[in-house]
C-alpha cells in the first residue's frame, strides 16, 4: 500500500519505524527528524525524564511533520545561526 509522506510530499510504500507511522513519514524523513531531535534536545538542554521537557521536544515534533504552527519562541536548530555556543 503506498502512502504519502506528511512532510517531502513523496509517495513511498516501505514498511517505516512504528513512531514515524503515526506522521505518515517515510524513512528519510524520519531520520531527519530524529538527528534534528538531537540538535533540539543539545541546543535546548533538555532532560527527557521531565514531563515538560517531552511536552517541549513533542512540540518541536508536531511543528517539524506540519501538524502545528511553530510557536512564538521556537527556533530552527538545523540554521547555524540559530544555535548559541556555550561560552567558556
């Protein structure tokens, strides 16, 4: 059965990761998520074992597959300039 993705608009019928089912995502896409979830937890500091921590990363999650508007203060961690360096 072929689906869409959510996110590139490509048609693909491979069987995907039971997380990025649930986004209609296909595989490339959903690998660009997670490294993206990556740079989101880094960049963010973010502790999964909080509650609001995974509400701030899910966010980031329904923004990225076009499910929700980015919101005021979210940024795009996959621009360089977006991303502050620790200064030391």
């Amino acid at each position: 059965m072929t689906q869409t993705c959510s996110k590139c608009g490509n048609a693909f019928d491979e069987k995907v990761d039971p997380a990025a089912a649930k986004y209609s995502s296909c595989a490339n896409c959903w690998d660009e998520w997670v490294k993206y979830s990556v740079m989101v937890i880094n960049e963010m500091r973010l502790d999964l074992s909080l509650p609001e921590h995974r509400r701030v990363l899910k966010k980031y999650e329904r923004a990225y597959f076009g499910l929700d508007k980015p919101e005021g203060e979210m940024k795009d961690y996959s621009k360089e300039e977006e991303r502050v360096p620790d200064k030391r």
